[in-house]
C-alpha cells in the first residue's frame, strides 16, 4: 500500500526543511518538498521531527537470559529509546568457542522484535588469522579488540591479519578494559593502535563507543552498516522515529540537540510498523531479522578516513 507521510521536519546539512516522503511496500519510494498533486493516504507530521531509526551498541545481552527478562530489557534499553537495529557483541574467551557461542546467541535474537547485527568481542592474545578466518565464515564483520596496558601491540603478524580479511574486510575497534579513562586519554596503546591500523591499511574505529545510544553516522559509515541503516533516504527502509518539535531542544547552529538517554521519540517506527507509540511499545517477537555487512567501510567519511 502507498502512502505519504506529509511535512515532517527533517535535519539537513545545512539545517531543518519540511520534507514529504511516498511510501511503497516499506520502502521510501520518493521524497521531495511538497507532493499536493499526489492522491494518497496522507499521515500529517508537520508538528514532528523525523530521524532515522536508531542503530545501537549492546555488551549486554546473554544467551541465559529467560524470554520475560530479554523481553523487559530490549523494551526499555532500546526500543523506548528510538533503536530499531541492534550491534550486539558476544564476548569470545577462546577460538573454540566462537561456533558455539554464536549459535546460542542467533537463538537468543530469533525473538528480537527489531533488526540486529552481530559481533564480537575478543582478548588480544586471540587475534589471529584464524580466529578472522572464523569470523568470516560465521559472516562477522565487527571485532571489538579487549587491550590493556601491558599488551604488546607490534608483536602480532598484522600483515597476515590482513591477508586473512583479503576480499571481506572486518573492522577491528580497541576496547579498553578495567581503566575507563584509558580510552578518553588516548595512552600509548591507543596511539600504537592507530598507528598499526594505518600503516596496515586496517579498518578500525578508534572513537570511543557507548552501549546504549546512537552510533553515529561517520561511525556507521566505518562499519558498513551505512546506508543500510542510520539514514532517511530514496530506497531506504521506514525505520524512523519522531520526535515532538514543542520538546526539541536547538545547538546554536540551530540543529536539533537530541539526548536520546533523556529525551524519548513520540513513535518509532520499524520497517513500516509503529513498534513505540507515546511511550506504548509493542513487542512482536522475531520481526526482527539478522543483517550482516558486506563491505565494511564502504562509505568513509573524510571525518574518519585514515
């Protein structure tokens, strides 16, 4: 069925337009400002602002999770919040663990109401070719990278690293564990760390990253989740949220200032479908789907570009 959703304010790079958008089979099928001449159903959301649908980080989610507690915890960790696609990473301890653990965590997500990726999370002695190897074939192509301060950076083979990610590149971001200042500091390590990833010509993030709010757009754009996801956009999904304009607070450029941890989306739509209305969340289980990343970093930002 088609649609239009009728001047929704959304963010420009050169600040806020009125933008109507047609609506086909859940995919936004034309935008531009005005569509008078067009016969459709109409949703009029001029008293709104339109964002994409959110893209969240979660460390959190474990396979012993029973459904009432997965259920509690994915309404009020994210969907309240405006998410509609979920990066949640498995911590891996050891290579022969990666299947195993994996497998439970695609069984934990079958009932995830919104879309997911997955990654993982692993100890720098387990950085190895095999272990990317394995992840390519398990189609994980995000690798949080656990490193403390007496690890040895140059010791690993970087170069065959690289050549085990030949034609399917994985990128590889540092977590930093026990010192949480170690990160905003930006230490040795994290220096040695970046200077590895360029001169290896490795996708990395070095940008501090939080569980629970929106990734951004350059940082989605490393992933390779972008345009997939994190945008609105001809040919995209409906995964959007809005916003009341009367609640939304402006930056002196005049942009939008959106808290996501304190200001909450008046509706959140996910593939078409109002999952948060005024606070009233509706919890389908297993709409959800699992996405993967074909290319990591296929659209770079010249902001984080090496």
């Amino acid at each position: 069925m088609r649609y239009i959703i009728d001047n929704a304010t959304i963010v420009k790079a050169n600040g806020l337009e009125k933008t109507s958008l047609l609506i086909n089979k859940n995919k936004i099928e034309f935008m531009r400002k005005k569509m008078d001449n067009i016969r459709f159903m109409r949703m009029d959301m001029s008293t709104y602002l339109l964002t994409p649908g959110y893209v969240m980080l979660d460390f959190s989610l474990h396979s012993l999770l029973h459904f009432q507690q997965f259920k509690q915890y994915m309404i009020h960790q994210y969907m309240k919040k405006g998410c509609t696609s979920l990066l949640t990473i498995e911590d891996i301890q050891f290579e022969h663990e990666l299947g195993s653990n994996l497998k439970q965590k695609r069984q934990l997500m079958i009932n995830s109401p919104i879309d997911y990726y997955i990654g993982i999370k692993i100890p720098f002695n387990l950085l190895s070719p095999s272990i990317i190897r394995k992840c390519k074939q398990q189609q994980i192509a995000v690798v949080f990278v656990e490193i403390d301060e007496t690890d040895e950076l140059s010791t690993k083979s970087w170069g065959w690293i690289r050549d085990a990610m030949f034609s399917n590149p994985i990128t590889l971001i540092p977590f930093l564990k026990k010192n949480k200042e170690f990160v905003h500091k930006k230490s040795k390590q994290l220096f040695d760390w970046e200077r590895i990833m360029k001169e290896h010509r490795l996708s990395s993030i070095i940008t501090p990253l939080e569980e629970g709010v929106p990734i951004s757009k350059d940082v989605l754009m490393r992933l390779g989740i972008y345009p997939e996801k994190g945008d609105i956009r001809v040919g995209g999904q409906v995964n959007y949220n809005l916003y009341n304009l009367s609640e939304i607070r402006y930056h002196t450029d005049g942009k939008p200032a959106i808290n996501a941890l304190e200001l909450h989306p008046a509706i959140t739509a996910h593939q078409g479908r109002l999952i948060n209305v005024n606070g009233e969340t509706s919890f389908i289980p297993g709409i959800g789907v699992e996405c993967f990343i074909p290319i990591s970093g296929r659209f770079i930002p010249l902001s984080v570009s090496f």
